[in-house]
C-alpha cells in the first residue's frame, strides 16, 4: 500500500538532495568564468599567469630601426708628403670612405605614420631603414629630435599601422609588472619582462632633463628607442638606457617616461623642435649640508645660487641667495621636478614665485622667457 507523503514533505527532500550540489555547481561555474575573463591567463593552463595577451597588443607598434652613416677617414699624414708620393708614383691618392652601420629600436604613435625613437639612434645618420613587425619595411624621415631628452620623431609612408594604446603616467608604480620590447643586437624582435623599480630618477647626467622609469627588465644595445610597456601592453616609456660595467644588462635599465615622450612628441610635430619655458637661475635644493651653509632652519626650497644678467628672473628681481618656496602656490622641494615645470611652461606665461629673502617672505610675477638652445635651466 503506498501512502503519498505530504507535499511539503517531499518538497524538503528536493531540496536536501539537490541543493547543495547545485549550489556547489554554480559557485565553481562562477570561479571559472572569471578566472577566464582575466587577461593575464593562458587557457591551456588556466592556473599559469601570463602575459602574452599584453605583448601581442604592443608587439605590432615596435619596430626595429637600421642607421648608417658615411665616415670620412683621414690618410695618414705620410701619403700627403710630396717625396712620400713620388717615390709612391701617385699624386692623387684618394681619401678613404667608411660606413658605419648601428640599430636601435622605435614606437609608432599614431596611425599616420610617426614613430618615437632616441635620438642617440639615429643622430647623423645618413640613411634611417624601419622594419615593421609584420615584416614591411620603408626609409624613415627625421622630423625633428630633440637632444636633451635623447628623443626624436621619424615619419615613415605606410598604411595600416598600429599605434601604441599609452597608459595614464600617474598610473605607474613601483612593483609595477612591465615588458621591454626592442631588437637586442639586431637578433630581432625580443621582450624581456621585469618591474618598475624607481620612477624619477635624475642625477645621472646622461641628458638635460631626466625623469627616468627605472626597471630590472633587461635592456641590451638595440633595445634603445623601443617600449617598456604595462601588464596590459599599454605604452609607460621609451628604452633609452642602462648602466653597466660591461655593456651588458645587469638589471639597471631606465626609459624615459611617457608624459615627456609625449610633450616632445607634440611640441617636435607642431614646432619642429621643442619649445620650452626658461627662468634663468641656477638653484640648489635645501639639504642638510646648504641649510647648514646658509644658517637655515628646516625649509623645503631651492636656494638661487646664479642668476643670468637680464634673464627673467633677474628682471623680476629675484636675487643670488632667494630661496624659492613655491611656484603658482605649489610647493618647491625638487630642484628636478621645479626645472620640468618651467621647462613646460609657455614661454611668454606669467607665473607666481613666492620666496624667502634675509628671513622674509616675497612674491614676484615673472614672464617665462624662451629657453635659449645653448642653456639647461
């Protein structure tokens, strides 16, 4: 005889005996699902993290660079003594030729055929060869470069390019995962992958104005003028560098970051050259031993240690020994960072100085002058 259990009885035992594996299902369904949308995971391998999807959105914006040159070598001073050529029968001993052949590396930054590179690549070179990863290849034409940064803009005649995607430069950190893509020894299109290990350097005095992202991913001879790129092939830099002892990496390289490529990309484009702001001063930052040296208390500043006759700060009447505090309300305790500002100001923009004289705090309005090509500051 069967009894017919009460529905809500049989509704309890539904549940007890599918809700749970059910449930189960759903949660590991979901899991799965996002471990699939992320773009860092091979699907061969669900578990292995890995980067390729970033290298294959900056690869086709890398290109490799060919330079050459025509060296004029001097005969030995003997081959133009007069008895030297009689007894050598030849009064018309030509001077020799030689070619001087480098590589390097570039970006395409936009779809009409502009590519960034150092300027230390193609610097007097004669002949600028560009081979695209795709295999295509066309003669560059130098636009412009601009030697304090070690940049420059090549244009090449070819269509369907793709430019590289730039990153937000407030974006980068240190610890920062990044790829350096470029053609090391001229072996070919190669990325190495690294981190983000400072930002700002400068100091170094290998140009002007340095900002440098440094990073251990490893930058080799032909990697110059190529992209260190983010995690999600975003362009944070251009290679420019590295220092070593031997002429190999060893986990010191810098690249210049992208908001200076950028301001010299668009000032080389439109002007030709760039155009910067000039406050003519030299100045110090207030460390230990200047504050020591001019009897001052804790002060963020940068003491004014020359000024040049008739420059724009003379004309404001600011003096040896004023020490700036602030620029536009801003405050001032990076003589780096103070010298990229006024560099990337307008020439003829008024700006705000606020500085300490003998103790006493004054304001000054000076018009940004234009930064003369033999001067730094």
């Amino acid at each position: 005889m069967n009894i017919k259990k009460p529905l809500h009885t049989r509704w309890k035992n539904i549940v007890r005996h599918y809700f749970w594996p059910v449930l189960t299902g759903l949660l590991l369904a979901t899991l799965l699902l996002q471990l699939n949308r992320t773009p860092s995971t091979n699907p061969a391998t669900p578990f292995i993290v890995s980067y390729a999807d970033a290298a294959q959105i900056a690869l086709p914006s890398v290109v490799n660079i060919y330079t050459s040159r025509t060296i004029h070598v001097e005969n030995h001073p003997l081959l133009k003594d007069p008895l030297f050529k009689h007894f050598l029968n030849n009064n018309g001993i030509r001077q020799r030729d030689k070619i001087e052949r480098s590589l390097g590396s570039g970006v395409i930054i936009s779809s009409n055929g502009y590519v960034l590179t150092n300027n230390h690549v193609i610097d007097e070179a004669d002949r600028i060869r560009v081979l695209l990863a795709d295999g295509r290849e066309r003669l560059a034409t130098v636009i412009g470069s601009d030697a304090p940064t070690d940049l420059a803009v090549l244009k090449i005649d070819l269509d369907d390019l793709t430019p590289a995607i730039f990153a937000n430069p407030k974006t980068i950190r240190i610890g920062d995962v990044v790829l350096a893509i470029g053609n090391p020894y001229g072996i070919g299109q190669t990325v190495t992958q690294g981190i983000v290990s400072a930002t700002g350097r400068h100091g170094l005095q290998i140009n002007t104005y340095e900002k440098y992202i440094q990073t251990d991913a490893a930058i080799n001879t032909g990697n110059s003028g190529g992209a260190l790129i983010n995690a999600y092939g975003q362009l944070i830099g251009i290679n420019s560098g590295l220092y070593s002892k031997t002429g190999g990496s060893n986990g010191i390289g810098f690249a210049i970051p992208i908001d200076i490529a950028s301001y010299v990309f668009e000032n080389i484009v439109e002007h030709g050259e760039v155009v910067r702001g000039w406050l003519g001063i030299s100045a110090e930052e207030i460390t230990p031993s200047v504050a020591e040296a001019f009897n001052l208390k804790a002060l963020r500043g940068l003491v004014l240690t020359d000024i040049e006759p008739n420059g724009p700060a003379e004309k404001a009447g600011l003096q040896i020994g004023d020490i700036i505090t602030h620029i536009d309300n801003t405050s001032v305790g990076n003589g780096n960072i103070g010298m990229h500002k006024i560099a990337q100001t307008k020439p003829g923009t008024h700006i705000h100085i606020q500085a300490i004289r003998k103790g006493e705090s004054q304001d000054f309005l000076v018009e940004i002058g234009l930064r003369p090509k033999n001067k730094s500051d």
